[in-house]
C-alpha cells in the first residue's frame, strides 16, 4: 500500500477559518441547528416511504405483472434516494446530534443491502480525506475497465471507457450487495489501515442484515409471490439496476469532470495544499437551481459544501452554498460548478474520453 498522504496544513490557513467562521455566523444569526430539520424529516419519510411502499404493493400480489415491474423500478429510485438523502447524513453524523439517532436512520443504509460500518470506512474517512488522489481514494477504484484518475495505468479497454461507463454504473448496487461489503470486510489493507480487525458487532450486523435483505428482496416474494424465479429475478436486476445507475452517475459528477483536479503528492508524500483548498480544486457542484433534482439527491449536487461540512444536514446546503462561493472568490480559489446536470454529465463523458484516450497527457492545474 502506498504511504500516508499527508496535506500542507500550516499554509493557507485563511480559506479554512474564515469559510467556518461565515458558515457558523449564518446559522448562529438565523438561530439554525445545522442537523435535520422538519424538511428533512417529511423527505426521509417520503423516500423511505416510495422503496417499503413500492415493496409492500408488490409484496400484496394485488397487481400485475407490469405494474409490479414498475414497483421494482421505484424501488431503485426510492434505494438510490435513501443513500442520497437518508442514509449519507446519518452515517456522516449529520442528520442528528443524537449518536443513537445517527445510528438507527444509518442502519437504513444495511437494510436495502450496504454496509453502513464499511461506507464510514471508505467514503467519510478515505474518500473525503484524500479525495482525488490516486492510490487513495477508493471512488477512483471502480472497475479494471474504467479509469477515473489520469494517474492510473492506461489498458486498451480504456478507450471505450465513455461508453462502457455508464452500463457499468448500473451494476454498482448488485455488486455492493453480494460481493464489495464482504470483500472489504475481509481485505488486509483498507485505505490507511492495514490488518485492520473488524468489531465483533459489525461482523454480526453485517452477517445479520444482509441476511434480512436476502430474505425479504429474494426469499419471501418467491414464497408468497405466483411468480418464477426468471420473473423475480426481472424485478430484482430492474430494482438495482435503475438505483445503480442513478447512484453511479450522481456521484462522479462531483468529482470526476473537466474542471476538477487530480493531485499529486510531492517527494515526502505531502499535497502541498492546505486540506480545505484541495477539496477546492478536487470538487464540483451542479444544477444547484434544481429543486427537484437538489431535493431528491441530497447534497450530492452540493459537493463543495458537504466536503467541507460533512456534519451539517445536506438540507441547509442551498442556503451556505452562495457563502462558500463569495468566500472562493474572495481568495481567488476555484468553485467548480455546472449550471445544468446536463452539463455536468456532458463533462463527465469528455472526461472519461480523454482519460481513456492513450495519448492524453494530464496537465496538473497550476
């Protein structure tokens, strides 16, 4: 495993100080928690209400066939929109300031078939710390067929990557819940951690909830259910492949794009950047004007802001948004965003082309 990379910390302080002390002067001044509030509580119980709502009308065997295929596509809707939107603040520990709270909504997580513990492992700890760095972060990492760091090693598969890409997005969710939990728990070397030894507790959370899974997603339909198994197994690829697809884009919009960079540590393994300016440059942000789309996913199209601030609610993100941009202009530091997801998307497939291209030569951002 590569070293530890470590970030210039004692240059550039300001940014950091003063992007806080703003941030924490708008929700002193407006009298705010920055955890959840009654929004976000009616948009959990809606998002968790159209995934067990979806599976207990087809569950009820009250429906057609094509109506209960349906079900199953809105169930991945409702799957990708608890990890947007539920399960990423509690597990970042925004959603409350009750641990237990955090806990129990995080285990909404384990319930549609993740790990919880392993996503705390590989997303809050290494894909926020070294957020765009190759050889670190584990988001970079998706399959031998895509290369989303420029730092990688080029195959010839590569350049197809553009159109190769997005149907492999798809299967993120089916992989997540039969191979990558157990892969991880078992991996010697995890991020920064080596030999890493697993709680007791998350081996029998993980055993037990997947468990669960199993049994209502697979189990029981086939049990109470008058269909074959070649009809489940329709239902359930729909299920996970509309919410993987939704997953897998959304996610690399924030990061792997035109505008972001990929940075390299110098000699002593050190990103001379100051933490919160790498994340500056690392990050994008997109369609912040659509309240649909910001509604649905959370704060993933406000990756700026929930990089910097991973323990306030994705809820109050639109409002610090247009004070964390003021405060990037002031410092003549990048704030990377796409008006439209459209346009986002768009740079997301030019950037896999030319990642893909083996010719490309990556320029580092100056």
């Amino acid at each position: 495993m590569a070293d530890k990379v470590t970030f210039n910390n004692k240059i550039d302080r300001e940014f950091s100080k003063t992007v806080k002390a703003r941030v924490n002067q708008y929700f002193e001044e407006n009298n705010l928690s920055k955890n959840a509030n009654t929004s976000m509580v009616i948009k959990t119980i809606i998002i968790l209400g159209i995934y067990f709502g979806s599976y207990a009308l087809i569950i009820s065997g009250g429906f057609s066939l094509p109506l209960m295929w349906f079900f199953c596509i809105m169930m991945g809707v409702g799957m990708a929109g608890i990890g947007f939107s539920v399960s990423h603040d509690a597990l970042h520990g925004a959603y409350s300031s009750n641990n237990t709270i955090n806990y129990l909504i995080g285990l909404t997580f384990d319930f549609v078939g993740a790990n919880g513990y392993i996503w705390k492992i590989t997303h809050n700890i290494i894909h926020h710390t070294y957020t765009n760095i190759h050889g670190h972060d584990e988001d970079l990492e998706v399959a031998e067929f895509i290369r989303l760091s420029p730092h990688s090693e080029h195959k010839p598969v590569h350049r197809f990557q553009q159109y190769l890409a997005f149907p492999a997005y798809s299967f993120a969710t089916i992989f997540w819940v039969f191979v990558k939990d157990y892969w991880y728990f078992f991996k010697p070397e995890l991020g920064p951690y080596e030999n890493k030894n697993h709680p007791a507790k998350e081996w029998f959370t993980l055993i037990l909830t997947k468990l669960v899974y199993y049994g209502y997603a697979i189990v029981l339909p086939l049990l109470i259910l008058d269909i074959t198994w070649w009809q489940l197994l329709i239902g359930f690829l729909s299920l996970h492949l509309t919410a993987g697809l939704i997953l897998g884009i959304i996610f690399q919009l924030a990061h792997v794009v035109e505008e972001t960079t990929h940075p390299i540590p110098d000699e002593q393994n050190m990103i001379d950047n100051h933490w919160a300016i790498h994340e500056m440059f690392t990050t994008n942000n997109f369609a912040r004007k659509n309240k649909v789309l910001s509604w649905y996913i959370g704060g993933l199209n406000y990756q700026i802001e929930h990089h910097l601030f991973p323990k306030v609610c994705s809820i109050h993100y639109p409002k610090i948004s247009p004070i964390v941009e003021e405060i990037a202009n002031e410092f003549g530091i990048p704030y990377n965003c796409h008006d439209t997801f459209g346009e986002a998307v768009a740079s997301h497939y030019r950037t896999l082309k030319k990642f893909g291209d083996p010719k490309f030569e990556w320029a580092p951002a100056v």
